[in-house]
C-alpha cells in the first residue's frame, strides 16, 4: 500500500487533463483543497502566510514551486523569479530561508545551465544573509543534485544545504560526505515512488533507516534538520537528544505547511525549534499529488472540496 499509493498518485500527477481541472478548482476560493498545501498562487499571499506563522513562533522556508523544466528560457525564467523573490522576502521582514528544486532551474537542461542559474541566485543570496535549501527529487537526479551542490560547495557557497532521503541505499553514504564537508542536511523520508533496486519499499526499513540516519545526523552532523510528520519518529529524536546531551538548538524540527498543525505547536511551545515549509506558486499541483500520494485518506477533502466548489 505504501509503495502502491505512491505509484497510482504519481501517475495522475502527470494527468494534463488532471491538471487542468484541479488547477480550475483547486485554488478558486479561500477554503478550496489545495490550499491546505499551498499558501497562495502569488508571492504576496506567501508572504502573508509567513508573517502569521513567525507570528506563532515558527521558522520558515518559502518554496516557490516549479521543477522539470526543459528549455534554458523557462529555467531563466524560474531563475527570475527566485531572485525577484529574495528582493521581496528582504523588503518584507520576514525570515529569509528559501527551498529550490535542480530541475527547475535547468538541470534537466544540462548541468552548466543550472550552476549558472543556481550561482545567479546564491550570489544575492549570500549578499543579503540568505540559506537556501536544495530539495532532492526523484532518484534520476539525486547525483547530479549532489554534483552540483558540492561544486557551489567548493565555490564558497557556504549558505546552503541540501535534503537527503531515508528511503534510498544509498543515503548513509551521502550522509556522512555532508558531514565531512560541514554541510547541512535535511533529512527527510523520501516523497517519490522509487524502484526496487535503489530504495526500500516497506514503511518499516525507510522508517528504521530515517531513525540511524536521525542519529547520525544528531552525532555528527550540522545543525540537521529532521523534517517529518511522524510523531514516532519526532519522539526517538528528542530522546536520543535528551540522552545524549543534544541541546534543543542543535537541531531543527521542519514540516510541510498545512499538516499536523497541532504537532507543530506542541513542539513550539516545548522550545524546539520548527521550521515550516511553504510552498506558492501557480505550478502546485505536481507537490499537492505528492502530499495525496503520502495520505490518500486526503483525497476525501479533495472530492468534497470540488463537489462544494461545482
Ligand atoms: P509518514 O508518511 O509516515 O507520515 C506520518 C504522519 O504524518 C501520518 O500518519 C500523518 O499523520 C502525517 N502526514 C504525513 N504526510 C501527510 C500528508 N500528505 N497529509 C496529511 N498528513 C500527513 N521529500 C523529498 O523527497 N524531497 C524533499 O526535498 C522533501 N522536502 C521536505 C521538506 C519538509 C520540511 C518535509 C516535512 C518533508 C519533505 N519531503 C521531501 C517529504 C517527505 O519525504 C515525506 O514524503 C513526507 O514528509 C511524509 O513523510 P513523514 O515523514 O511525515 O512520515
């Protein structure tokens, strides 16, 4: 089931006609389905969204969303906006913390394409006191992903981190050269559906396999942060960092905006440090079918959400 609803949700992610219709309903109204996920279709309401979470004591990472871009010109075109983003964030006060994808920004055109691009808005970036999160996508990409990321790392990009996924083999690898570079990580599950040959399939391995990366990264690592729902998950962090005398800024909490709210205070208000992620954007519907993917007992909001809005 883990692996199955992953793989049917995938697939309707690259639904044309899907996309037409839920980008038709799914943002129409204040309460409409998507917007549980997404904070907004423009920057501005992003930016509002934010000033109300700080307001609640959380940190934050703003994801303008976007990825699998094929031509240098829409790659430019998501380089733009990111830059245009940061020159917003810094006018608005807000945290400037902002999470990106490779593919958005010409990976999948060729490698140097996106360098070029990343480096246009790591430059501002590093400028104006930024950290910027490279997410990490499906499996195809996660050694490119790194490539580039450990050749700004060499540039002196020293503002930036890079997710890594419990559910692939090869990540306890991956974990320790960020460790070695100072670099820091995001550890998280694992959204995609993956082949056999490179990721556990079974919740249970990934889940044995996010806990001895949780506690490598709490060892070893630099400032990690445990990015999951799963309250089994957040309960062995706290104790191995209680046990092992890790202080609660050492080390940050994240979710996804729009899920397990009550989770996100009770840690707040405990003095653990949250940082959630916000996505916005026109492009949301390939990330909402990935948050269905993860819960199809979400699918019900979303029926009753279209059925409310026809
Ligand atoms: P799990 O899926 O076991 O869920 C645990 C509990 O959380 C569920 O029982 C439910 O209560 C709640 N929950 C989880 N997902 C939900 C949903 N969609 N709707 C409602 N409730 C839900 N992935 C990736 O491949 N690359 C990346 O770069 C990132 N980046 C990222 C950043 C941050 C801040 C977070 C929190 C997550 C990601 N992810 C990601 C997604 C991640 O890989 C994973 O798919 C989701 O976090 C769901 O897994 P959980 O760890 O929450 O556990």
């Amino acid at each position: 089931m883990y692996a199955g609803a992953k793989a049917f949700f995938y697939s309707l992610s690259r639904s044309a006609t899907l996309k037409r219709l839920a980008s038709k309903y799914g943002m129409r109204a204040r309460d409409s389905f998507a917007r549980r996920f997404i904070a907004g279709e423009t920057v501005e309401e992003a930016i509002e969204t934010s000033r109300q979470i700080q307001g609640q004591g959380l940190m934050l990472t703003l994801d303008y969303l976007g990825e699998s871009v094929r031509t240098p010109e829409e790659a430019d075109v998501a380089t733009r906006e990111y830059v245009r983003l940061l020159d917003v964030i810094v006018a608005s006060g807000i945290e400037r913390n902002i999470s990106l994808k490779v593919t958005q920004l010409g990976a999948g055109v060729d490698r140097a394409t996106c360098v070029d691009n990343l480096r246009r808005i790591l430059e501002p970036a590093r400028r104006d006191g930024f950290f910027v999160r490279i997410d990490m996508e499906n499996s195809p990409w996660t050694q490119l992903t790194l490539d580039i990321f450990e050749t700004l790392w060499q540039q002196e990009y020293r503002n930036t981190g890079i997710a890594l996924q419990a559910a692939l083999y090869r990540t306890e690898q991956d974990v320790r050269r960020m460790n070695e570079l100072g670099a820091r990580v995001r550890l998280v599950k694992g959204a995609y559906k993956e082949p056999e040959n490179v990721a556990y399939q079974r919740k249970a391995d990934v889940d044995a396999a996010f806990l001895r990366l949780m506690r490598l990264l709490l060892e070893s690592g630099h400032y990690p942060a445990i990015a999951t729902h799963d309250p089994l998950m957040i309960a062995a962090t706290r104790s191995y960092a209680r046990e092992h005398g890790i202080a609660k800024d050492r080390f940050e909490f994240q979710m996804l905006y729009g899920i397990r709210r009550d989770l996100q205070a009770s840690l707040v208000a405990e003095g653990y440090r949250m940082r959630l992620y916000i996505p916005f954007g026109r492009e949301w519907f390939p990330y909402f079918m990935r948050r269905l993917g993860e819960r199809p007992a979400n699918l019900g909001f979303v029926v009753r959400g279209i059925l409310r809005e026809r």
